[in-house]
C-alpha cells in the first residue's frame, strides 16, 4: 500500500517515512526541498534498505499537483506535512505563509476528491490552543485567537479540512503536535535547520559544537519553577510512529468519525531551564547561555493531555527528555563529521 508524504524530506517526514517503510508501506515523497536537502533520501534508505519514490515540486502549484495524482492511482493515504513553519517568519510575510500552506492543502484536497484518495492524516499543532486556560490541555480545549498568521494556518487549515470532509466520503485525522525534538537513533537523520536555528533545542546542539557563541534564554521572568517557560518535548521517533498509527486506523476503518483530532504529546512539561539541564547531565558539556528579554508571542506554559490519543489510538510517548537530547546531540555531530564542519558557520 503506498502513502505520499508531501513534505517527506523534512524533519518529521523523514522519520515518519522510515517507520511506514518498516511497516511495510510503500512510500511517494513529494518535497520541493525549500527547507531540507535531497541526500536525506539515501540517508532513509540507509536505516531503512528502501530508497523511497521522489519527485521535486511544489505543492502549491495547482497544475503540477493534479498532475502528480493523475500519475499515481495506487495512492491509498497521504500524510501532509509540507508546509512553513517558522513563526517569526510567518509575522514578516504573512501572505507567503497563507499562500504555501493554504493552498498547497487545497491542491491535495482536490487531488484526492477528483481521484478517490479517502485517507487524510494532517500535520498540526498545539499553537492551536495559544495559552490554554486550563493545563495539560486535551483536544476539547477551546481554539484560541492565533498568535502567528503561521498558527492561523494551521486553525484555518483545520477548518477547511472539516469543511471538505463534511460533504464528501474523505475522512482525516489532525495530529496537533507539542514540541518535536531529538534525532532517530541512527544519528543518520535529524533536524536541519535552515540558517540561524529558531528552535531551542538546534540552537543547543549549535551552540556546544561551537558553530554559535551562546544560547539565550528568553526569559526567567514567567509563572513557573524557574521562570523560564514550559513545553512538551516530544521525541521525533515516538512522533513519527503515531503516524503510521493513524494511517492504519483510517485503512483498517477503525476512526469513530470522519474528522478525528489528536494531541501529539508526551504530557509532562519542562522548561527551558530543565532542557539545558538534560543536555548537560546526558553530554557532560556546560552549555554557555545568557538569560535575555522575552521572545515576543512565546506562551508561558503548555503541556498536553495525551489520555485521547493514549487509549484511543493506543499509542504512547515513549522516549524520555534525556533520550532527546542525547540522539539530538549524536545527530549534530555525526552531520558536522559528515561534512566536515567544525566550527564554521552553516
Ligand atoms: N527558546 C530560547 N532560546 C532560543 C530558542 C527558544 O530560550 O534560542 C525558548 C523559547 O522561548 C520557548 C522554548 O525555548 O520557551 C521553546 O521554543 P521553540 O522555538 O523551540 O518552540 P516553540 O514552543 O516556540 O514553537 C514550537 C514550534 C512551532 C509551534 C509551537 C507551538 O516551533 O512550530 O511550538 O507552541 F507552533
């Protein structure tokens, strides 16, 4: 059975395409490769021993995506991960933001309606909650107003998958990821951020393997142990295995609606602090940090309730923080071996 995972090259995508592959599934990638790089393919068939299908485009052309499913009529699911997803970025172009993201989901929509494509499993994000008014949040927890226009897209993105499903036989699953981090435990696939790293846990790796100076830490200042603010740090792999969860559910007719909603979390919190600990204790390196002002539109504190997806799904967050950091830290080094990189900046 073959899934196409739009964005398969990525972070996520790329584990997520080694466990359908040790699943048995046959996987398409479709990946315009605007932030990731196309030897991650060799790297997946190296885990894997299977080299997954690829073809390089944009889904949010609207020609060349009909095209690619007039090609491939042995689709049975897909997996949508393609889309932008720095939240700084997406304050400065709001309308790049809405235009990829939107769109492209769009184009897969109608894809999959004129082709009888039934399976939809969505990539989104517990942004969607903004600070919930009641912690761990669960999946009823109310949708608050977007803090980036790339959270609105992921709310709006949620709304048009509902609105589609409400009057055609499709049926998706939206899995509202907290904070992905770490590397599979082959060190030959992790995150590649693209530039200066916006995310916490890159910026670690970087900054003790000396291609940044220090970390800051935005602010000591928050409602928490420390002060320093407080997420759900979930390993990519346990991540990436809900996934293939979810595509066996929709195939094996198991969802109990037509549009179900997940949260993707481990349900334990640690803040920043507590990060930098882990790190320290698993590499034995001391971090050099500076406390700095608050990152404007950072939450104070988020972690999830993962009972629904627990019993539900019957999946599990397995992988503790300091499994994070150590594959997180083997990744950064085996990358910076790999290409020779010691100091330099990328
Ligand atoms: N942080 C620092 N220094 C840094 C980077 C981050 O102190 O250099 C702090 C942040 O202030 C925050 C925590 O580390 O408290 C985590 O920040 P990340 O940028 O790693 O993650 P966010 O929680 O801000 O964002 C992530 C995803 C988004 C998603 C969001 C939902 O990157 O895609 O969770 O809350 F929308």
């Amino acid at each position: 059975m073959k899934i196409l995972v739009t964005g398969g090259t990525g972070f996520i995508g790329s584990h997520t395409v080694v466990e359908l592959q040790k699943e048995g599934f046959d996987v398409v990638i479709v990946d315009n490769l605007s932030n990731s790089q196309k030897w991650i393919l060799d790297a997946v068939a190296d885990i894997s021993g299977v080299k997954p299908e690829f073809e390089q485009f944009d889904l949010a052309d609207q020609k060349l995506t009909a095209d690619f499913f007039s090609r491939h009529n042995d689709i049975v699911g897909i997996i949508h991960f393609a889309a932008y997803k720095a939240v700084g970025e997406s304050v400065a172009k709001p309308l790049l933001y809405y235009r990829n993201n939107l769109v492209s989901l769009l184009n897969i929509l109608e894809g999959m309606m004129v082709h009888n494509i039934p399976n939809l499993v969505f990539s989104s994000s517990c942004t969607v909650y903004g600070q919930p008014d009641e912690l761990p949040v669960s999946e009823k927890a109310p949708i608050k107003k977007a803090e980036s226009p790339y959270g609105n897209t992921k709310q709006i993105s949620e709304e048009i998958i509902a609105d589609t499903l409400a009057s055609s036989n499709l049926k998706a699953i939206a899995l509202r990821y907290f904070n992905p981090i770490g590397a599979h435990e082959s060190a030959k696939i992790g995150e590649l951020p693209l530039g200066v790293p916006n995310n916490l846990v890159p910026y670690i790796t970087q900054t003790a393997i000396g291609i940044r100076q220090e970390l800051s830490v935005f602010g000591n200042d928050y409602n928490t142990h420390d002060g320093t603010p407080i997420r759900d740090y979930i390993h990519v792999v346990d991540l990436a295995k809900a996934h293939v969860i979810a595509v066996k559910r929709m195939i094996e007719k198991q969802m109990k609606n037509n549009f179900e909603v997940f949260n993707l979390g481990t349900g334990i919190g640690y803040s920043v602090l507590d990060v930098i600990n882990s790190f320290e204790k698993v590499t034995g390196i001391k971090l050099p940090y500076k406390i700095v002002d608050r990152r404007a539109g950072d939450v104070e504190k988020v972690w999830a309730n993962p009972a629904w997806s627990n019993t539900e799904l019957g999946w599990k967050a397995e992988r503790s923080l300091d499994e994070m950091m150590d594959s997180a830290w083997k990744w950064e080094n085996y990358y910076a071996k790999k290409n020779n990189i010691t100091t330099k900046k990328r």
